[in-house]
C-alpha cells in the first residue's frame, strides 16, 4: 500500500521517498521518453525547432505541444512494421479533427468508441470504411450512425447489441444495401501485466463475449446465421500499457482457438483477426517498450503456427495502437506558481529533517488525471533554462482542490526552481488531453503541433465562454475577459 497521496507521513508511518537517488544530470532528455525532436539549445527546450518559451508566450499555459513528425512518424513505423496487416489508430488516445486527417493522409484505418468519435471522424472526411465502432454499450442512435454511414466494422460486444444491430441491418438489406461487417469481440481470459483498471481481458470486466463460457462461440454462430450480419473476422484486446508481448501471444493463440471452433461448428472461414492494441510507451527511462517491429514478427509467428496446427489459413491480421503512437511526441508545459517545502521527519542524516518541495503548477488532474486514476508515473524538466543548483527532491501537484491532485509523484529538479519557470511534462499525448475534464472550471488547454519550427494550433484554448454558454443560467450572461498565462519565462536564464 502506498503512503497517503498528500505526503509519506501516514499514521506516523515513515516512508522511503520513491525518487531514488538524484540522477547524474538533472534536465537530460532521455530520448526514449521524450519526443524525437526534443533537444536543448542554449539549455532551453525545444520541440520540433521551437522554443518552448516562444510557445508559453504565444499560447499560454498550460499548453499540449505536440511533435507532428513524430507522431506520424510513429504511425508510419506500425504501418511498415505491418505492412501485410491493418493498423487502426485508436484514436481514445487523442482525437482531433486535424490527426483524423493525418491518420487518413497516411493510409492507417481509425477506431472510434462512441458515436461522437465517429461523427468527429467523418466530418474530418476520414473514409468511413477504414473505420470500426467499439464500444461496450453502443446505442441504437450510434449503431444506426455507423450502418447508415457504411463503416467498415462494428465489433459486437455483447447479446443485446446484435439484438439492436439485426433491424437497422435488415432495413439496410432491405433498401438495397450489403450486409453489415462486423467482428465478434471474445474475452480471452488473458491477465494483461497492466493496471487493473486498464486491463480488459480477464473474465470479471464489462468487455466482449466470454470465450471460457463459450459465449463467444454462440455469438459467432448467431451472427453467421443472420443474413442482414457479416461475421468478417474476430477481435481480443487485452489491455493497455504492456511491455510484454507474452500476453499477446497467448491471446492470439486462442483467438485462433475460437476461429478453428467456428469453422468446425458452421464450416465457416473467417478472414480477418483483430488482435487489439494496449502496446506499451516509456514514461520513465527504465520502462523497456517493445518496438513495432519486435510486435509484428512475435505475433505473425504465432498467429502462423496455431493456424497450420488447426489447418486454418492465415487471416488478416490488424492491431489497434494508439498511446504507442500518440503517447511519446506531446508534452505539456506548465507554469511554476506556488513552491511550498515540506518537513517529512527526520530522514535527511542525523538531525537533519527531509525536506519536498510541492511545485504547484496552472494545470492538474483536470488536464493529466491518469496519475490520481492509474498510479501513472511520468517525468519533467525544468524548460526554460539549465541549472547548476544541486538537487532537491520535487512533488508537481496541479491546482485543484484535491490532495490526489499529482502530476509528477516523485522527482529531483534543481533546487532553484521559481513561481515563473517553466515545467515540461514528458509523453502527455495519449490519455490526457482526451480525459480532460473542467473540474474547477479550469478550461481545457490548446493542442499546438510543431513541425519544422512552424506551430500550428490545431485544438483552440476553451474559454470560458465556451463554458457559459451550456449554462442554462449564464448562457446570455457574458463571461469575464481571463486570459491565459502568459508565463514570464526566461527571466532566471
């Protein structure tokens, strides 16, 4: 059990701090974690040829900037990786009109997981038949969307979701249309080495169709004997975050399973094998994730031999990943406001109390909720300048009313850190942005993407206008001029 997410002293319980010793250089970028394009000039970070300054100046803090050589860059090595395959992005990780297009641009298909995603997508103009609709709960509105539109899957997840699916089918029939794709999602039974709340293959989960129970099996038998369906293929996820590709393999090893029960029970060959995404990113240098390449020749090998033993052919395969392309090449920058030192007890040598130092930044969890949701670990530098000051052991906690209001746990910056600098907080692409949420009424930062030193804004800053106005109350009411930090950096370089 961790200490009490304020502090280590918990029922007069001393604890360790986790930080470890200081690192050898404090500010290094390890390039593992942080985007391609990152380096210091001058001891000032920069993404993609800008300053970091410069773009704290131009659009405020907090602020998602976002490497786009990086992040397509990432999409092309899957899709190289898997050149024999389909590699949908799934775009829970980060979705905004512009990567839809870059997504589309470069030949990848999209996953979408609501009906607003979809929508998002095909007002970006991404081609509705490289698309598939997840979903645990997909409502009859969102189902019609995705048949009326022609996409090109809809993983089924449960009964009641064929039942709300069959009718729209049939009218599509009906009215001259082909039959509807769709995969069969089946819950392997896989525990995913990943945080509990993330992993979505074990049987006590709300995902997909048991294949211990053989629901997954009944499923596929009731779909293929629908003439409105088209049973395409099968889909397993197991999770997200994993470093290790064995859970993969064994998932694969029986999903083949199931396609060799199908094809026994109905005499039916499925064509397509979906084995979901989950790959794992570095958010710190010692995470070990598995390159793309690594994933692709492991799972065709597998995917191989199980079919050969049950004399199957080989089916398409795709993969879904997401965080492993939109992960690495974001940061957030953040303004340095409070710094308050903490007494911890005695710790730091006789006599001598251990001191951390809570640096209170103008954002939080309402832009990065992953650390108070997942335990999740990240790093940060300080941005807009290096230091020779030695070390001191750091606490990044956001603004909001919570005590579990942590962005980076534990971490030694220079200890002259001051209200004014800039902090910079390392793979923020995936899951940030996309879970952001208002509380506090704090807004939801602008998403900047930086290619050969040209910034583009591609996800505006919400104002509180924007908010005022789904107030019932305030709608007509307007809303204080508040502009966002204009951080004063680079006055201590």
């Amino acid at each position: 059990m961790r200490a009490h997410p304020a502090g280590p002293l918990h029922g007069t319980i001393q604890q360790p701090s986790p930080a470890g010793a200081p690192p050898a250089e404090l500010g290094a970028l390890d390039p593992q974690v942080w985007p391609r394009s990152a380096t210091r000039v001058d001891g000032e970070l920069h993404i993609a040829g800008r300053a970091v300054t410069d773009l704290a100046r131009e659009h405020g803090t907090p602020l998602f900037v976002l490497d786009e050589a990086d992040f397509r860059g990432r999409a092309a090595d899957f899709a190289s990786a898997f050149a024999d395959a389909d590699v949908h992005y799934a775009s829970k990780a980060f979705l905004c009109g512009q990567v839809a297009r870059w997504i589309a641009e470069d030949g990848l298909h999209l996953d979408a997981c609501s009906g607003n995603e979809l929508s998002l997508a095909l007002a970006a103009g991404f081609p509705a038949e490289r698309i598939a609709l997840h979903g645990n709960n997909k409502s009859l509105v969102e189902l019609r969307l995705a048949v009326d539109s022609e996409i090109g899957h809809i993983v089924l997840d449960s009964f009641d979701e064929i039942d709300r699916l069959v009718p729209l089918a049939e009218a599509r029939v009906a009215a001259g249309g082909t039959p509807v794709p769709v995969l069969i999602r089946s819950t392997v039974g896989i525990e995913a080495h990943t945080h509990e709340f993330i992993a979505t293959a074990h049987e006590d989960q709300k995902f997909g169709f048991s294949l211990a129970t053989g629901d997954a099996l009944t499923a596929a038998v009731r779909v293929i004997r629908e003439p409105a369906l088209r049973l395409a293929g099968l889909h397993s996820h197991i999770g997200s975050q994993i470093f290790d590709t064995a859970g993969f393999e064994a998932a694969a090893h029986r999903v083949v399973g199931l396609l060799g029960q199908i094809h026994q029970a109905t005499g039916e060959l499925l064509g397509e094998l979906n084995l979901g995404g989950g790959f794992g990113i570095a958010y710190l240098a010692e995470d070990d994730p598995v390159a793309a390449d690594d994933v692709a020749t492991r799972l065709r090998s597998v995917v191989a031999a199980e079919c050969a033993a049950l004399g199957l052919p080989v089916p398409r395969l795709a993969v879904e990943p997401g965080r492993a392309i939109a992960g690495p090449g974001t940061v957030t920058l953040y303004e340095i406001g409070t710094i308050k030192p903490v007494r911890l007890g005695s710790g730091g040598g006789p006599g001598a109390p251990a001191v951390r130092n809570y640096v209170s930044v103008d954002g939080g969890m309402s832009d990065n909720i992953r650390t108070a949701l997942y335990d999740a670990d990240y790093t940060c530098v300080l941005a807009n300048r290096v230091s020779d000051a030695p070390p001191a052991l750091c606490r990044v906690v956001g603004k909001h009313c919570e005590s579990g209001d942590i962005l980076v746990r534990d971490l030694w910056l220079p200890s002259d850190v001051a209200p004014g600098d800039l902090l910079a907080v390392a793979a923020t692409g995936a899951y940030c942005w996309s879970m952001a949420s208002n509380y506090n009424y704090l807004l939801k930062p602008p998403v900047v993407a930086v290619r050969d030193a040209v910034a583009t804004e591609i996800v505006r800053r919400q104002t509180l206008s924007d908010v005022f106005a789904l107030d019932a109350v305030l709608a007509d009411v307007p809303a204080p001029s508040v502009p966002p930090s204009q951080p004063a950096v680079g006055a201590r370089s």
